[in-house]
C-alpha cells in the first residue's frame, strides 16, 4: 500500500475575519493548531501545511509539530495557487497514492472521519472520496494520485471543486457522524460563537448537540 498524506491550505488573507484566523485562540490552542490534531490523530502517513501570509507566525505555533511546510509565493492569487503548490511538493513521492486536502479554518474534523475516508479508499479505491453529514458535503477531500494532474491545473479561488465538478462519475459521498466536516472559522460571529461555546472542539457529543439546533 502506498501512503495518504493530508494537505492543509493555510496560506490566505483571512479577510473577512480581519486578522489571521489560522492563529486565533480555541480551547487550549490556536485554530489551526485544533484542525491539525484531527490528522495528526489519525493514520494519514503525513501532514503538509501550505503557507503564505503570515507564514513564519503560523510555521513558529507548528514548529512542535511532525509537519511539512510548504511555501505558496502565489498566494495572494486565490486558494487554487495553495492546491498547485501543495500538489508539486507532494506528488514527487513515489510511494503516494493520495491527497486529503482542508481549509486550515476546520478544527472540529474527527481523526475518525479521516480514518474512515482512507479505509473506503483502500478498499474500494474511490478517486474522489467527500464526506457528508446530514446530506451537507464537507472537509477533507480526498483525491487519488491519478487525478493530481487535474489539481494542479485549477484557477481562481475555487479551490479543488473545478476537479470535483469534472469527474462526478469518479465521487463516492460517505456519510460521517461528524459535524465538524461542515464547520469553518470564516467570519467573526462564526468564531465568536464557537469560541465562547467552551468547547474541546474534539468534543463530538456537545459540537452535535450545539450544531443541530442551528
């Protein structure tokens, strides 16, 4: 078996939140301090986190961190440019057979639903696995070796949905009992009200009880 590595895309402006929101505070640790540990938790065979504003802030609160980093000049250019920097680093490993890619802005994501994400690849070897809870898709995505051509041809601020949207025929949508695959740290009141909540944001029970009555 080859390895899954995640790569999580970390490197914007953040500007509808106004300050870097990769580095405010959740719990007992930053926001993407938070989404990280729901890889680093599971049995992905590596993590990259993609860079660019601010990126010796953020490489300095994940320096404690078995991380790759990997610097995106483009940045500035929308999310796509982080998918094509992040895709020419790790596609140089032989040995991969594919890549989970998230928004750094996502730490309610389970170590289960990643797990759960690399054992339906490994069994069926789905090129696109998304995961869904409650009929919503979400983070991480998953993408076969075989479609990273495709990756590192996306434009604008799309991200990898141009990819998804091209190869329907090559998705399989797996339901997770995981709310946290649909919860983003965008905007202020979106921070505000999961920071005041209290939460462990790797509390699944609570994060259900709080996101169901949204």
């Amino acid at each position: 078996m080859g390895k899954i590595k995640a790569m999580i895309l970390a490197a914007g402006f953040s500007s509808r939140m106004k300050t870097n929101k990769m580095l405010l505070p959740l719990g007992e640790m930053t926001i993407i301090e938070n989404t990280l540990q729901g890889f680093l938790q599971s049995e992905v065979d590596g993590v990259a986190v993609v860079l660019g504003h601010d990126k010796e802030k953020i490489a300095r609160v994940l320096t404690p961190y078995p991380v790759q980093f990997i610097e995106n000049p483009r940045f500035s250019q929308g999310m796509s440019t982080s998918v094509q920097a992040g895709i020419e680093q790790l596609q140089g490993d032989q040995d991969l057979d594919g890549v989970m890619i998230t928004p750094g802005d996502m730490p309610f994501i389970q170590a289960k639903t990643v797990d759960g994400i690399i054992k339906i690849f490994r069994e069926f070897a789905y090129p696109i696995i998304i995961p869904v809870y409650q009929g919503r898709r979400g983070h991480p995505v998953f993408f076969a070796k075989e479609l990273m051509p495709q990756l590192l041809a996306v434009s604008g601020d799309m991200g990898a949905r141009g990819v998804i949207r091209s190869n329907p025929e090559k998705c399989f949508f797996l339901e997770v009992d995981d709310p946290g695959i649909l919860i983003d740290m965008d905007a202020p009141e979106e921070y505000d009200k999961w920071r005041d909540s209290g939460l462990n944001p790797k509390d699944i029970k609570e994060i259900k009880d709080i996101f169901d009555i949204r």
